[in-house]
C-alpha cells in the first residue's frame, strides 16, 4: 500500500518592465551564505531560511528511513555555499545539496527527530529582485511524519520516456560493434567519497570519459556514459538508460572510502546476494543509500511472475558478468602489475542487476588510501588501467561470442 504524499509545491510567476533586469534572471539563482541559516527557533521548532540572488520555483517534501526534508529547486548555483557554516542546529544529522536533474537542484536534510512543515513562504526585494525563502518545521512523532511523507507522485520522472515498441535484445555473437554502456558513479547531489578536495563523482566521472574515447578509437565499441555531466541519476535509472542505449554490457566505476584496515586497490565487482566479504557488504549498503539520501525511495516490490522471469534470464547473464570480471581483473593486472590476493569479489550492488545484459563494478581504488588516490590523479595510470580493460573487453567479447553463437545453433 502507498504511503500518503504530502507535497507542497510553489511556483513563483513575475513580471517585469525593465528587460535588462529581466534578462539578468535567466542566470542561475545564487545563495547568499552570509545570509542563509538552519536553525531552532525552539526546542520544537526548526527554520530554514535561504537569501537568494532572484525568486525561483521550489516544492518541498518529506521522506522516511531516515527521516528527511527534501528541497527542489529550479535551479540554484551552490557555488560558495558551506553547510557547515549554515547549519546551526543540533536537529540535522547530516545536509547535502546540489545538482539533481537538468534544470533542477536539490537540498537533502536528514533529521535527528521527525519535523513537518508548518509554514513556508518566499519574499521577493522589489528593488533589488533577490528573495527569501523561510521555511518552519515543527516537531512530529513518528506517526503522523510518515503519514505525511511518502515516494513522489511524479516517481520515476528522471527516466527515458517510453518508446512503443522495444525490440527485445539479441545476445551478441561478434557481428557488430559492442555496445558499451560506462556508468560513473555518484553525481549531482551525490559527491561520493571525498579527500583533499577531490570528490570521487569528479575522479571518475574523468576515467569514464577517458575510457569512452578509447573504446569508441579502437572502432570495435560503441561507448555511452549513463551520465556526462554534474548530474544526480538514480540507481533504477542507470540501468533504464543502459537499456534504452541497447547496452551489450554495462560498467560501473567508482572509487569509494573504507575504514581504516580495510584493503584498497583496484577491484571489481560482479553481483551475489550473498557478499564476499565485510567491505563488500558496506560499500553495497553505502551505494544504495546514496540514493536514498539523495531522496529517491527504491522500492523492494515487484510483480511476483516479473520476478521469476528476471531471475531465469540472471541465470545466464550471471555467469557471464563473472566472466567479464575475471578477464577484467587479468587484464589490469598485466596492465599495472600485480594487483590485490582477491581482487574480484562479490556484493548485491542495486546497478548490477539488470537480467538482460552482463555488468559489473570497477572499484579503481579507494580515495580513503593516498597511494589510490594519486594514481586516480596521474594520467599515466589512468592509461594504463584503460588499457587493461580494453584487451579485457576484447577477450571477453570474442569468448562471449563463441558462446552466443552455440547457444543459436
């Protein structure tokens, strides 16, 4: 049964005389960290109260596990703004903001204790055309936040439109070009892992690209990225878009943090419901719950008879991801030399589950070790790595097939 949504939506519609002032509000609108807060009011009241350089749509929504406050704007440049420096309250267990889809931005608030939204406005300067969106939220028990909270109606928005008809997808057996679909993780709202500075979304955001150049250069691949720019894609929506761009096989990169002690190296991934290990197990949880926190709801049920036909067709696919993995792991490991005792694991990574075509997850190392992140930094190691997976891909898709074609005969 679907929870109750409580959405509250406003759109802000001016007009101007002046058409220079106008003109200036077709830039993104800024924020003004000096003037923007997070803060009590009481022990049972919070307010948010964000200075911004022009007026802009916005809507506002609450969701659970964990409890949160999810801000949509049409569209702010968070440039300059520091959570840290806004947030002066006790009741916020953790803040994210940034971009979410094209055209739109997204501020996350997790809540320490349920809050529902009492009052909202935004006052427009008439002089100087900046507004100032102040939003108060009361404290709430449990009940009624999840009463009032829920998956958006629009659920699902940021996928690709459906087309008519999809032909189903031909195993490939050699005769055309692979389809390779690369997917970075992270993105928008979503930094990822951070170290110095450096953000994971951006690290391998940059290998994705690099490697996309090199497969589309060989002339033998078709390579597509699930995202190009600074934008937050969902975990289903990764998948949809591999579909829609016909993916023969799917690749996801990342390159997370692990607690200290833990191994670091490059490792890929290939998809069990059973984990191989501690690490492995983490870094699925902490993958899956960026979305999550992001404010996207996954939902966990399915048509009973889709199921059972996914799980016969991940049979096949299954066996062929492994394989994709093993010959990955070979190929940058005669690349760059010897890589960690057990460097293809297993874990129940939400983008790895697609029934229809092979993927797997390349973790390139773990920004949390220095030596890791100074390779994801140096070109030269970045070439090399690239390099390992081509000759891999090349392997695995004559192999594959071989396979395919027995399988018409």
């Amino acid at each position: 049964m679907f929870k109750k949504i409580t959405v509250f939506v406003c759109l802000i519609v001016l007009a101007f005389n002046d058409v220079a002032y106008a003109q200036e509000l077709r830039a993104l609108a800024r924020v003004d960290n000096d003037n923007s807060t997070i803060a009590d009011l009481s022990y049972r009241e919070m307010q948010v109260e964000l200075e911004l350089s022009q007026p802009i749509p916005y809507r506002i929504f609450t969701l659970t596990e964990p409890n949160r406050i999810v801000f949509d704007f049409k569209e702010i440049d968070w440039a300059g703004f520091s959570g840290d420096k806004a947030l002066k309250t006790e009741k916020v267990n953790g803040l994210r903001f940034g971009a979410y889809q094209a055209g739109w931005s997204r501020m996350v608030i997790e809540l320490t204790e349920p809050m529902i939204l009492d009052e909202v406005e935004m006052r427009t300067d008439p002089d100087r055309g900046s507004a100032r969106m102040v939003a108060k939220f009361k404290l709430s028990n449990q009940d009624e936040f999840s009463a009032k909270s829920g998956i958006r109606e629009e659920a699902g928005w940021d996928l690709p439109k459906p087309i008519d008809v999809i032909a189903p997808k031909k195993r490939q057996i050699g005769d055309a070009p692979l389809v390779v679909v690369l997917d970075p993780g992270h993105g928008g709202i979503d930094s990822g892992a951070r170290n110095g500075g450096k953000l994971e979304k951006d690290l391998v955001l940059k290998f994705a690209r690099e490697l996309k150049e090199s497969l589309i250069l060989t002339g033998r691949y078709k390579a597509h990225l699930t995202r190009d720019a600074d934008e937050f894609v969902s975990l289903p929506a990764r998948i949809t878009r591999a579909r829609a761009l016909g993916a023969d096989l799917f690749i996801s990169l990342h390159a997370d943090a692990l607690e200290s002690g833990w191994a670091t190296g490059t490792t890929v991934y290939s998809l069990s419901d059973e984990a191989s290990n501690e690490a492995s197990q983490y870094l699925a949880e902490h993958h899956d719950r960026a979305d999550l926190l992001a404010g996207v709801d996954l939902s966990k049920q399915s048509d009973t008879v889709a199921t059972v036909l996914m799980e016969m067709a991940r049979v096949e696919t299954q066996s062929r991801s492994d394989l994709l993995a093993d010959m990955v792991v070979s190929g940058v490991a005669q690349s760059i030399g010897r890589l960690r005792k057990r460097p293809h694991l297993q874990a129940g990574f939400t983008v790895l589950k697609a029934p229809d075509f092979p993927s797997i997850l390349v973790e390139l190392g773990f920004m949390s070790n220095e030596r890791d992140l100074n390779n994801l930094l140096n070109r030269e190691w970045r070439i090399k790595v690239i390099e390992g997976i081509v000759l891999a891909l090349d392997t695995w898709s004559v192999e594959d097939a071989a396979q395919g074609q027995l399988l018409r005969q």
